[in-house]
C-alpha cells in the first residue's frame, strides 16, 4: 500500500485536489456563506490559471518534490525521526504535526517580514473569498514554500507517507477552509476544535489589518490559540466584513498579469506586522 502510495503520489493529491474543490464548489452554490462582490468567471479564469501555472512550474523546477526528498532522507538516515527509534505510525503522527506547525511559522513569518509579505499578498488581494481563493499564491511564494519544505522534510527525517498525508490534508483544508460556505454556528464552534474552519480562516482575509494578522492556521486550529494568534470573529461579522487589501480594491488587479506584477508594485502597505519599505 505505502509502496502504490508513493508511487502515484502526483495522481492521488491531484484527485483530493480536484475532488474536494468540486465538493466544496457545489456546497458554495447551495448554501452560500457570503454574497459574492465581483465576478465570479473573471475570478476563477485568473485564480484557476495561477493554479495550472504553478503547478506546472513545480514539476517542472522539482520533478521529486518533498516527498522525493523523505525518500532520500529515509535512504540515507538524514533527519530526527530517521534517527530515532519509535513506532512507525508514532513518527507518522509526530511528522504530519510537525510539519502542519512548520506552515503555520511560515505563514507568520511571511506576514512579518515586510519582503516575504509583497510575495503573500497576492493570496489576500483577492476581493471575494471562496474556494478558488485557496489555491491563489504567487508561483515565487510557491517556489519558496516548497524549498523550505525539502528543507525541513530532511531535518526532520520525515516518512515518505507522512509527506504525502501531509500534502493531501494541506491540499484538503486549503479548499475547505476558504469555502464561501455556510455551516451552523454551534456545529462551527465544535469543529473549530479540530480543524480551521472556513468562518475562523475567512477572518484572515479582512481588510482590517489587526484581522489579517490573525488566524494563520491551514490544518489545525491549535497553534493560533497556543501562540495568542486566535481571533474568534470579524468585527463586522461574516457578511459584512470586507475581503481583500486597501491598496488592490480595482478589478484590474484580479486578471493573470496583474496576479503576477503584484509583489514589484506600490508599497509594502500597512499589512505586514512589521511594516517597512
């Protein structure tokens, strides 16, 4: 199993991939959580051609990936877990953990330093908020997340199946938590116990900077609550909170080119927790 698993990893995180943004895509369409402010098709053209283009460019920048990494990193005893002995379904747990805390760092860090911030805000500068919005990163940001990925995979001495997990669920809660869908409160409440939750990610995406400087979670809820990063609610409440960046407000900015130009004009913006320029 863990030998078919690696071996079609590209074809099984491309069917979570395309399969869950179906799945959240049609529950956006009956039971919407927000109602969209600007065009739909040119939001999906330009968001879902980011998508294709920086897929494209991983594979073809790196052909093995993070997994291809654990593979070497479990080969030649590289890494902490590598080197330690515990039950392989104990070093699976601890990997996937350790790997969803080492995105949520990341995230912090590209909202601080001021550099990092002009490549995330591409993910923010999108006007509404739903499921493409998940996948929306300026292939540079991507590049870079995927080298600190290797990174930390060989330090780490990750199992080959914890990497591609990892990848699934990273995949997965990307979709779900920026889904413009509606869940009960109660029931909200409860699964934002285990899981960000699309109304707790959702207010990271508003334009009030001390709400976008909040909730930096993809897969587990936990490290913003142990950190003092947790904001339960946007002030202005979920239908009326405001999606986006002050400075990318104009519908030009959400077409390809734009997408791409962003992180090289106009200033770094109030935005990055430590603002500079």
């Amino acid at each position: 199993m863990t030998e078919y698993v690696l071996g079609n990893e590209a074809m099984i995180r491309a069917g979570f991939f395309f399969g869950i943004f179906i799945a959240v895509a049609l529950w956006e369409q009956v039971s919407p959580r927000r109602a969209l402010t600007v065009s739909k098709g040119l939001r999906w053209l330009n968001n879902l051609g980011i998508v294709f283009f920086n897929t494209v460019l991983l594979r073809l920048l790196f052909p093995l990936m993070a997994v291809g990494v654990a593979i070497m990193a479990e080969k030649g005893n590289w890494g902490i877990l590598n080197n330690v002995e515990l039950k392989s379904s104990v070093k699976l747990f601890f990997a996937v953990l350790f790997l969803d805390f080492a995105i949520y760092i990341q995230h912090v860090v590209v909202h601080a330093i001021p550099l990092l911030w002009r490549l995330h805000r591409m993910h923010h500068a999108d006007l509404d908020y739903d499921v493409s919005t998940g996948a929306r990163f300026h292939p540079i940001e991507i590049i870079l997340s995927m080298i600190i990925k290797m990174f930390v995979v060989a330090a780490l001495g990750s199992p080959p199946a914890a990497v591609v997990i990892f990848e699934v669920l990273l995949n997965a809660t990307a979709m779900f938590n920026h889904g413009n869908i509606y869940i009960p409160l109660g029931a909200d409440r409860i699964l934002r116990l285990l899981v960000v939750t699309p109304d707790m990610h959702r207010v990271h995406h508003s334009v009030k900077p001390r709400e976008a400087n909040s909730n930096f979670g993809f897969n587990f809820p936990w490290w913003d609550r142990l950190f003092g990063t947790y904001v339960a609610q946007p002030e202005d409440t979920h239908q009326k909170m405001t999606i986006g960046l002050n400075q990318f407000r104009e519908s030009k900015f959400l077409k390809f080119h734009w997408l791409l130009k962003q992180p090289f004009i106009d200033e770094v913006g109030e935005y990055s927790i430590n603002k500079g320029y």
